[in-house]
C-alpha cells in the first residue's frame, strides 16, 4: 500500500486509457514519478493514517528550507496548511519563518501556554487544513508535543516537527525529549562540521566569537552565535582548558 495518507489508488497511466481505472469525481490526479495519483480531497482523511514526524538536526542544517518547501508543495496542489513558530524566535519578525536562502512565509507564533489542539482544531472546522508544520520544534512543551500527537491521533492532520535535537551544553530541549520519545517517526537533517565529519552538536560564541559553556539553555541566535561541529570537535572545543 503507498505511504501516503491522500492516495486513494494508483493506476499505470495506460491502464486510464485502456479505462481499467477510473477515479471518484471528487478526486484530483497528480501525475509523479509516471504514475498517475487520485488524490482525495482533505475532508476523507483518517485518523489512523495521520502521523506526528520530528525532523531533527543542529543550527544551520536546512530545518526551515524543508519545512517551507513541503508547505509549498500542499498549497501548490489547493490543500492549505498552518504554519506555527515559536513566539521567542523573532529574527525573521514576529510571526515568520525563513530560511539562511531567502525563503520565507507567515506562521502563527506560539508560547508554551498556548493550546496548540484547541487552535488547530478551531482552524480545521473553519476550513479544513491538510498539514500542520511546526518550526523550532525543541522550544514546544511537553503538554504542546501530546496537543500535536493528538492532533494526528484524533483529528487526522498529519504533524510535521522541525527543531534541535539538543543544546551548545549537549543536553536534549525538553521539547525535544518528548518529540523523540513519541513522535511515530523520526527524521535526520543532516549537516556538516569543518572536519567534513557529519554534525550533530552545536557550540555557542559571545559577542566576541569566544566559546560559551556555560549559560542559559535558551538564547535564540544564528550564524554569529552558534558552530555546527561533529562530537570529536565539538568535545575538544568544550573540554579543553
């Protein structure tokens, strides 16, 4: 069966001109790969089909680049989607989400106190959304993360998660903690120290490009603030004396 929730049937393009198959007339087709796809529309989602994704990584790996392509790719297609972000994380203004390559799109800011089941639910009854995209992920509750799993366990929307795995003192958000815990699958972005080594720990600088180790978990920031590292390096830069 193809992993896609929206796919009702798939059908060699020669058998639609022999007729061997045909689609409901309230479905689109969407021809990828050679196939040719018979969408359904939104509303006959089901739950059991939903699915809460954390795509995971350190600073600078693409998270938001991956995330604004997906949205784009529902909306190019007619299915609308809420973007949610952080209510701390104002570098690209209040509100949006934007990528170190240009892209960018309005999101809905979050705090920690915020119902984020109640509101996607209230937005899904008034026009129904075809994905929930969440961007820095780690700063979510624990309570946020299972307001999110329910949202794909009962209401049917799948949840695309995109944060950092863990801290520049190498401890897991707690936000993150839990998506890794629960979410039903869990994706790498994935990017690269200096070494040419894969880079999966983060250093934090000061204002003058010295080393922090230590501070407060929280301090949103990009390129001028934080290094991408692998774990040898990342070791070596937060052990040596």
């Amino acid at each position: 069966m193809h992993s896609r929730p929206w796919i009702d049937a798939i059908c060699d393009i020669r058998d639609i001109l022999r007729g061997h198959c045909r689609r409901r007339s309230d479905q689109f087709p969407v021809i990828i790969g050679g196939w040719l796809l018979f969408s359904n529309p939104v509303r006959d989602q089901k739950p059991d089909m939903a699915k809460l994704y954390f795509h995971y990584a350190t600073m600078n790996a693409g998270k938001s680049t991956m995330l604004l392509q997906a949205s784009y790719n529902y909306r190019e297609r007619g299915m609308r989607t809420a973007i949610f972000i952080a209510a701390l994380d104002d570098r690209a203004g209040k509100g949006r989400v934007a990528s170190r390559i240009g892209l960018s799109s309005d999101a809905i800011p979050f705090g920690q106190s915020d119902d984020l089941f109640s509101a996607i639910e209230a937005m899904h009854g008034e026009e129904p959304i075809a994905c929930v995209f969440v961007d820095e992920a780690q700063f979510l509750s624990t309570e946020q993360v299972w307001q999110l799993a329910r949202v794909s366990d009962r209401i049917g929307i799948p949840v695309m998660a995109y944060g950092l795995r863990t801290d520049f003192q190498g401890k897991l958000f707690p936000g993150s903690l839990e998506l890794l815990a629960i979410a039903d699958e869990l994706r790498e972005v994935r990017t690269i120290c200096f070494c040419g080594r894969k880079a999966t720990m983060v250093v934090r600088l000061d204002a003058e490009g010295n080393l922090v180790r230590e501070g407060a978990q929280v301090d949103v920031g990009g390129n001028e603030k934080y290094v991408s590292l692998c774990r040898r390096h990342w070791e070596e830069q937060m052990r040596c004396e």
